[in-house]
C-alpha cells in the first residue's frame, strides 16, 4: 500500500519536473516563449520561481527513487523466484519439439 502511494507520488512528481523544466526559459528561449501569458500569471520574477520550483521537484524526485528503491528491497520479491518452481517436465513439451522432421530430398 505504502509502496504504491509513493509510486504514484513519484509518477506526478517526475510529469511535474518535466513540465517545469521544459517551460523555463533557456539560452534560446525555451517553450516559455510560446506561452506569452505565463509571466503575466507569475509576473516578473517567473525564473526564480521556476528555479525554486526545479529544486523542490528534484529533491523530492531524489527522496522518492530512494524510498522506493528501499522499499522494493524489503518486498523481496524477484521474478526470477516466482519462476523457479515450474517443473522441467512442461519445459520439455514446447511447440518446437513436437513438429514434424523436415526431410526433403
């Protein structure tokens, strides 16, 4: 539960980043210039609030991947594990063995 939470945390955080960082104005202007009325919303000091906003998303993009880099750890739970147990008998009765012998002559 707890894990999914932050997952989803994660999930509007990294859109959120993204959709900060692509509006900043850059060294060639960045989409922030085909939004003309964004700076009027902000007013003047649009780039320092994007820049607090640029860091607070990253710190809380950085706080997330190892929340839940730590939290997968203690779920333990690995593909390869839940694939461990088929018999060897059904691995033997793949469609490739049971074709005809091509014989042509």
């Amino acid at each position: 539960m707890l894990y999914t939470l932050i997952l989803v945390f994660h999930v509007f955080v990294v859109i959120g980043l993204i959709a900060v960082i692509l509006v900043q104005r850059g060294r060639s202007g960045g989409l922030i210039e085909s939004l003309g009325g964004v700076e009027s919303i902000f007013g003047t000091k649009t780039s320092a609030f994007f820049v607090k906003v640029t860091v607070l998303l990253a710190v809380l993009f950085f706080v997330t991947t190892i929340s839940l880099a730590y939290l997968s750890k203690q779920r333990g739970k690995s593909l390869l594990d839940k694939y461990k147990d088929i018999p060897a008998q059904e691995e033997k009765n793949t469609p490739s063995s049971n074709l005809p012998a091509n014989d042509t002559k």
